[in-house]
C-alpha cells in the first residue's frame, strides 16, 4: 500500500510578496543565480521553505526553488 500526502494550502495564507512568489513558481522553477533583487527574494524563498509551501534543492549558485 502506498501513502501520498499531499499539503493542503489556502488561497488567503500568503500575502504581499510571498504570494507573488509563490504564484511564479506555479509553472517553473526558479534558480537562485537568476534572481536579481537576491537579499529579498532569497529571505521570502527562504521563508517559504521553512513553511513547507516550496522545496529548495542544490547549493550556491545551484540552487534551485519549486513548488
């Protein structure tokens, strides 16, 4: 038998940038090389990761963020 959890987001959870964000991932993923207002951008993705909404995969300028 296999289990699949799946989390459960609300529309109303995320606000301001966060949310923005959070949408831009809905078709691709974003790397963190190419991001260029990095310092506030890298902190929201940071805080999404902590929330469990995104993954965060490589290290450097490999990293990569997706839903």
């Amino acid at each position: 038998m296999i289990n699949i959890c799946l989390a459960i987001i609300e529309k109303n959870t995320l606000e301001g940038d966060e949310s923005v964000i959070f949408n831009l991932l809905d078709t691709k993923s974003m790397s963190s090389f190419a991001i260029v207002k990095k310092s506030k951008v890298i902190s929201i993705l940071n805080h999404l990761v902590e929330q469990d909404y995104i993954e965060k995969t490589g290290n450097g300028r490999g990293t990569k963020y997706q839903r």
